[in-house]
C-alpha cells in the first residue's frame, strides 16, 4: 500500500516567494466586498517589497479604500512541481505624483484593452509559500481477494 509523503511539499522561504512573485504576471486579489469575500484576477508586477497593479475607477478601488486589508496570491506550475504564495498585507492607492511616476516606470501594462490609469500598492504584513512536487495519485484502495 502506498504511503504519503511528506516531502512532497516543501514551505518556501521569503527570498524563495519574492521571486515567484517577480516571475509572475497575474494574480488573485482577495478582498471584503460589503462584508463577503471576492476574488479579482489582476495582473501585477513586484516592486523591491511590495505589489502594485493598475485598475479603473469603480466597485473594486471603492472596496480597497473602505477596506485596505487583502490578501493576495500567485501560483505557477509545470509538469513536475507546483507552488503557491500567498501575501496579506494592506493595499492602497497611490496619490502622490511622484509615486504614481514610478509607478509608470515599471513594465506593467492592462490584458485587456481598458484604461486602467489608477495604482494600487500592496504592502505586505506577512507572505508564505509552498512547493509541491506533481504527480500520480497513489492507489486509494487495495483490494484483497480470497479472504486475505
């Protein structure tokens, strides 16, 4: 019978996460949405210790103004491994120009063909992360046969 392994998953460290967070692209920001939580797809880009994306005027800047709490978290796989991290921390528009500049230095650019003239900076309070090594499912069920 097939056992689990533990070493299967590995917690990545912080320098181990900054760099996930640097090759990503697009992440899932949760947040508190008249009390409920929801999910956004936003693509990001890591800024030395922090996380900024752009977005429009509306429901989901309104939201982080009322509540700046989040979390935020990234993955990427391939055919062998998997990993995961996840960053809570508080976020909050840019206002100030000199910000909003730096900000339009950085290679970040909308998906989608909308303007998006807005930044949004994450500061982190805490970020963890995982690796998971892919593979086959072990058996669930042996079966015995002839009362053995």
């Amino acid at each position: 019978m097939a056992t689990a392994n533990v070493d299967l998953v590995s917690t990545l460290d912080e320098e181990a996460c900054w760099a996930l967070l640097a090759r990503g692209e697009l992440g899932r920001l949760a947040l508190s949405v008249d009390g409920m939580p929801e999910i956004f797809p936003v693509n990001y880009v890591a800024d030395g210790p922090r996380l900024l994306f752009r977005t429009a005027p509306g429901s989901k800047l309104d939201d982080l103004t009322a509540n700046p709490h989040v979390a935020f978290e990234v993955d990427e796989f391939d055919g062998t491994s998997a990993a995961s991290v996840i960053v809570k921390g508080t976020a909050a528009q840019l206002r100030l120009q000199r910000e909003i500049d730096q900000a339009d230095e950085l290679p970040l650019r909308p998906w989608i063909p909308t303007l998006k003239y807005r930044w949004v900076r994450i500061v982190p309070t805490s970020i963890s992360g995982r690796r998971f090594d892919r593979g086959v499912e072990p058996e669930r069920y042996v079966a015995t046969f002839g009362g053995r």
